[in-house]
C-alpha cells in the first residue's frame, strides 16, 4: 500500500496523528474543495513567510468558493505561526484569527459554521456584497441583460434552474461572479461514496448483508459497521467528515464582464466545474471508505 494510501485509510490511522506536517494538514483540509495544495512543496524549497502566506490563502479563499457555505461576503486569509510545537496555520476571517488548522477539521467546520446563515433550502441568505440591494430576476433575459451590460455593482437572489442547480450573479468592481450552487453536506457526500463502495463489493453475499443493514443504520453506518471498531471515530478525524463541494463561482473581468453571451457561458461552465467537482469528490471518498473491505 502507498503512504497516500495508509495515510486515508480509517482503519489504519487518524487523518492527523500528533506532530503531524501543518503544511500536509492544511493541504488535507482544501483537498475537500477538489483545491491541490502548493504550499507543501514551495515550503520544501524554501520559499519565503510572506509568498507562502499569499498560497495558504488564495487556496483557502478557491476553497471557500467551493464548500459553498455562502461565506463570500467575509475575506479569508492563512498565514503561518511559530508555535512551542513547531508550524501552524491560523485561519483569519476579517483580519481576526478564528482557528487554528492544528484543531483538526472537526472545529475549523464548527469555526465557520457559526457563522454562516442558511435558509430553508440550505440556500446561504448572505449577500456577497456588504449592504447591496439584491434583485430578484425575472424569466427572460432582459432584466439580466441591462444588469450584466450596463449596472454597476449588483446582486441578484438565488435562482433555480434544471437538476437541483442554484444560481446567482454579482457584479463587484469591473468583477462579473457567478456562483453555480447544489446543497451537498459532508454527510450526504459520504453516504453517496459508501454507496459506490457497497455497490462494487464482489462478494454478493456480503453485499446483500451490508445492503441489509442499511436499512436501519444506512449506507455509511452498514460500511463502518463492517469495519475496524474505531472506523467511526477515525472518520470523524479526517477533512472529507466535515466539508463537501457544493459550489463553483466563477469570475471574469474586463470586457467580458459586459458580456450577456458570457455570462450564459459562465452558467453552463459552473454547473460543469461543479459536476465535475462533485464526481470527484465522490470518487476520492469512495477510496477512503473501501479500505480494508477489499
């Protein structure tokens, strides 16, 4: 078995055992997002404070982009700390240090949980733009034509659209965003991957078993019942428990940002990116539970 392997496998040890690389735990925690993280590398080859700072956080920020937890209107920074027990990420909202990635992923989530504000949809009711009217399109494109073309800053409600897809659009500066959203919680996420996983068992038997049981505990309690006795708890420990792609925004500037051909492009190209997102989140989880069973 690899190291990246033994690393992710539940039954072997904790996402985070102690003394563990702050660099490689942080990397763990936006792999979630679908996000590859730099910062371990350009730390090997000793790039300086001050630009490894600027990669924790732009990766932190693409993250945010994708958990979805409608934290957009907040800026988002990483930075290293110096610490008795060696490196340490903090994780700033606003300037203010609000956890520590050596916390483990379980109260980074709860850090940002706190602070988000979902609506009965699971849909965030925070606005992107500090004190903006949002607007609520109507069907057509006229109105969202003169807003793309010719408004200045703006922002518009959640919209629905085909295959459980949420929309919306904001204009900041000479930025066009949109974001492409489908409520998708760590738990739903890892009940799909445990799916898969019993889905592709080849011993029939012990797949019916398992199928079974998840009638009365689910996919993901059937699986980790036919585990490790401390698969649960060593689950609890890894990033993929605790976050989960829901979003894709995407940006333009520039000409482009006046463009209402564009902007219809920039949907289609969000509803991909998080497909594709999604998939392969998935897919990643699905390897994680299936360690041990095959």
């Amino acid at each position: 078995m690899t190291r990246a392997a033994k690393k992710k496998d539940v039954t072997e040890q904790p996402a985070f055992p102690k003394g563990a690389d702050m660099l490689t735990q942080f990397a763990d925690l936006v792999a979630t997002a679908g996000v590859a993280s730099e910062a371990p590398a350009l730390h090997a080859d000793g790039v300086d404070e001050g630009r490894l700072n600027a990669v924790l956080s732009a990766e932190l920020r693409l993250a945010h982009d994708r958990w979805g937890l409608g934290l957009l209107h907040l800026h988002h920074a990483a930075e290293l700390r110096r610490a008795e027990a060696g490196l340490d990420i903090a994780l700033l909202v606003d300037g203010a240090e609000r956890a520590r990635v050596s916390e483990g992923p379980q109260t980074v989530a709860a850090t940002y949980a706190v602070m988000t504000a979902p609506g009965a949809d699971g849909l965030s009711e925070w606005g992107v733009l500090e004190g903006g009217h949002r607007v609520t399109l109507r069907p057509g494109l006229g109105q969202i034509k003169v807003l793309v073309e010719d408004a200045r800053d703006f922002e518009t409600h959640w919209t629905q659209e085909r295959g459980g897809l949420w929309t919306r659009t904001w204009r900041q500066g000479e930025t066009l965003a949109v974001e492409v959203h489908r409520p998708a919680s760590p738990t739903t996420a890892l009940a799909d991957a445990a799916w898969d996983v019993i889905a592709s068992i080849k011993d029939r038997n012990f797949q019916r078993e398992l199928m079974e049981r998840s009638n009365s505990v689910g996919m993901l309690g059937a699986l980790l019942g036919a585990r490790h006795r401390g698969a649960g708890e060593a689950l609890a420990l890894l990033p993929e428990a605790h976050f989960a792609v829901s979003s894709a925004v995407l940006r333009v500037q520039g000409t482009e940002a006046r463009s209402l051909d564009r902007w219809k492009a920039m949907l289609r190209e969000g509803a991909e990116q998080l497909d594709d997102l999604q998939r392969a989140g998935t897919k990643r989880l699905a390897s994680v539970l299936s360690g041990g069973l095959r």
